[in-house]
C-alpha cells in the first residue's frame, strides 16, 4: 500500500531525482546534504554494489545533527528505501555509516543512492500517512516476537496437557488390567482352596469308610 502511495505522489509531485555511486571505507561515514521544503517527501532509495555493504546503515538527520530515521541496509531488502517527510523547510543530511571490522580487514563498500524530492503541498494527504513511523514498527515487531512467543508457549502447554491426558490414560488402562488379573487370580485361588477342601472331604470319607469296613472303627 506504502509503495503504490509513493509512486503516486512522485508521479503527481516529482521535482528532481539524482543518484551517487560512492565508496566507502569500513569504519567510515559519508554524508550529503539536501534541502528540502516544508511538507516534502524525501525518498532515498539504494543499492548494494557488493556484500560488505550489508552492515552499513543509512540516516536522514537535520541540521542539529539528530537523526530523525535510520535504516540498516540488509533490514528492507524488498523495498531498499528510506522516506521521510519533513515538517519544515531545511537542510538535511543522508549518512552513510558502515562499521569498521578487524584492523587487518581495510575493505570499502560500494553503494548507490538515488534521492528523490517530491513536494506534498499544502492541499496534499496528511504527510503522517506517508511518513513511517520505525517507532510504531518496531512496537509492532516486538507484539508480533511476543504473539509468536505466547504462540510457542501456548503450543508447549498443550503438547504437554496432550502427554499428560495419555499418561492419565495409560496408567487407568494399566489400572484395570491389574484389577481384572487380581480378580481372575483371586477367583483361581478361591477355586483352588475349593478343590483342597474338597478333595480333603473325599479322602476323609474315604478312609472312614475303608477303616469301618475292615471294622477297625
């Protein structure tokens, strides 16, 4: 939506484009400086010539040297641009900075940047709609880390709550089967005990009969 709004505000306002190609050392800042009116969009899009760029991070700051929006070169590979509109007419500047690394590692980043100016006009959409706002942005990433976080833990518990109604479930299958085997050997040894008192009968008869027939008794 951002990106369809801006073509359409360069088409309507377009009032100059210009690009650099430029080195830069790592460890190392360059800056340049436009000026822009009041109510403008100041659209700085850019290009990585080679890797060691990647780290490097692009600034638009007034002429207080406070940084009004920042933007690491490898955050925004979709759309590779920086756009602030500016609440007055002034001078401001687009650094470069590219960190330096090892000492023995003397490398220069190859970049190209391509400013445009388009000029909002007092007549023109509310310039907050086209400005982004990185400090919303980065409120909505850290919702989004903690939504993604509370999405982690929500799964967790249910994978654990899962485990916990198998074990549950297991161990009441377990529970029955021991009751059922506890029943089956208590009705063996009752049947048992049965057979022994009955047999213990029979031969008691038996031996009382065979001793009255021989008149012992």
């Amino acid at each position: 939506m951002y990106n369809f709004l801006y073509i359409l505000i360069f088409i309507l306002f377009h009032k100059g484009v210009h690009s650099l190609f430029f080195l830069v050392q790592q460890g190392g800042e360059r800056c340049f400086f436009e000026h822009v009116p009041e109510k403008a969009l100041l659209s700085v899009s850019y290009e990585l010539i080679s890797d060691e760029g990647k780290d490097c991070v692009l600034s638009i700051s007034d002429n207080q040297r406070q940084v009004l929006k920042n933007l690491k070169l490898d955050q925004d590979i979709a759309h590779k641009r920086l756009s602030f509109v500016s609440h007055r007419t002034d001078d401001y500047t687009i650094c470069v900075h590219c960190p330096g690394r090892a000492w023995y590692m003397n490398q220069s980043c190859k970049i190209s940047l391509n400013f445009e100016i388009a000029d909002l006009g007092a007549d023109a959409v509310d310039s907050l709609q086209y400005d982004v706002n990185y400090e919303t942005t980065a409120k909505k990433k850290q919702v989004e880390d903690l939504t993604s976080h509370l999405n982690h833990f929500i799964a967790s518990a249910n994978v654990i709550q899962e485990y916990q109604i198998s074990e549950n479930r297991n161990s009441t299958k377990l529970y029955e089967v021991y009751k059922s085997m506890n029943n089956w050997i208590l009705v063996f040894y009752m049947i048992e005990v049965l057979i022994v008192i009955l047999t213990s009968i029979f031969s008691i008869y038996h031996i009382t009969r065979f001793f009255k027939t021989q008149c012992i008794i």
